[in-house]
C-alpha cells in the first residue's frame, strides 16, 4: 500500500516531506501535487523508476517528460537557454508552463527526446512542490498524473492511492489541485510554438 502524507498547502510538515523525499531517493515513485495538476514524480538518476513512471503513464520514450526545476538557475543547468529564451522563461517562471528546451550533458539521454535531444522543463508555483525540490537538492523527473484510460488529471489523492497502489510508493496529500495540464510551449526549434494550450496564459508572454 502506498504512503500517504498529509501536508499543508501553504506550510507543508518537512518532517512528512522529508519521508517522500527519502521514497524518491530510494527509487520510489511518488504522486506529488503541483501548480497545474497532480504528478507522478521519481529521481531523475533512476533507470528504474524512470522506466516505472513511463509504464504507469502509458507512454514510450518519445513523450516528453518534464524536469521539475526550483528556480531559473537551476533550469539553466540542464537546458541550453540564450538570451531571447530566459526573457520568456523569467515572465513564465514559476507557474503553469512546460518549455521544451535543448538539454545539456547533464540530462541523462535516457530521459530525453530519442532523436531531437530535447527535454520539458519547467518551475512551478506550488509551497509543497517547492518545498520537496529544495530538500531533494536537484529537480526531479515528472509526468501529468494523467492514466492511460483517462482524458483527466487524477485530482484525489485517496482516488490516486487507491488506483496506484501497487505501482508508487507515496502520495503527497495538499488538498486538490488544479484539474488543467501545464501549457507547453516548444522554444527548441527557433520560434517560440505552443503545443498545448493549458492553464498558463500565453498573452501574459505575448505570444497570444
């Protein structure tokens, strides 16, 4: 049976974090909540557990899956970001976009895109979220808890433990989330693209 911690939305207990984070480095899967939806979560090192999250999801290797970064500077170390590019990324950040970006060296190429090198990034606007990537000291790996027989973001954590039982090892309870993936926005190939139009608001970045 799957852990369940139950944390505050605003001041969340480190003590309960401190546990999913302990999960995580043991190569646990783990549902946390974030700025847009719940998401399924694991160590970005962890052949394992990426592969875990992958089969959970229902996704192949050509799925983006997305970095959950702190800040700007911690993105900057796993995407290659020029000056155009960080002027958008500081109006979005944090909050409810996904950029899919060139990654660097210190990307495991297992983690990206096959054939285009590339990888989601993103820093959300979430205390709980916010609070598991400061004590995991580097972002993790993450995926929309979206299950592969279902159009909607699982919102429930009772509802997410009780469906993954089995297959993740904590769910990180702060009360529902929103119901509405992340906007994506491709800045890899040039021209800023929006791939899906989410909750972020891209008139906000002038792209609307």
């Amino acid at each position: 049976m799957a852990q369940l911690f139950e944390v505050h939305p605003e001041h969340p207990q480190v003590r309960l974090l401190k546990q999913a984070v302990d999960i995580l480095h043991h190569g646990g899967v783990v549902a946390l909540p974030t700025d847009s939806s719940y998401a399924l979560v694991c160590h970005l090192d962890d052949k394992a557990a990426v592969d875990e999250l992958r089969r959970i999801r229902g996704v192949d290797e050509r799925h983006h899956l997305s970095l959950l970064c702190r800040d700007l500077s911690e993105l900057a170390n796993y995407a290659r970001v020029d000056n155009r590019q960080y002027r958008l990324l500081k109006l979005a950040t944090p909050g409810p976009f996904t950029f899919i970006l060139e990654a660097t060296k210190e990307v495991p190429r297992r983690v990206s895109h096959p054939s285009r090198r590339t990888i989601g990034l993103r820093v959300p606007d979430h205390k709980v979220t916010q609070a598991v990537l400061e004590l995991m000291g580097q972002p993790l790996l993450a995926t929309t808890l979206i299950l592969p027989d279902q159009d909607e973001p699982l919102n429930d954590a009772s509802e997410i433990r009780e469906a993954l039982q089995k297959r993740i090892k904590a769910v990180v309870d702060a009360g529902a989330c929103q119901m509405e993936p992340t906007t994506v926005i491709d800045l890899s190939q040039g021209d800023a693209q929006v791939i899906r139009q989410g909750r972020g608001d891209v008139s906000a970045l002038g792209l609307g």
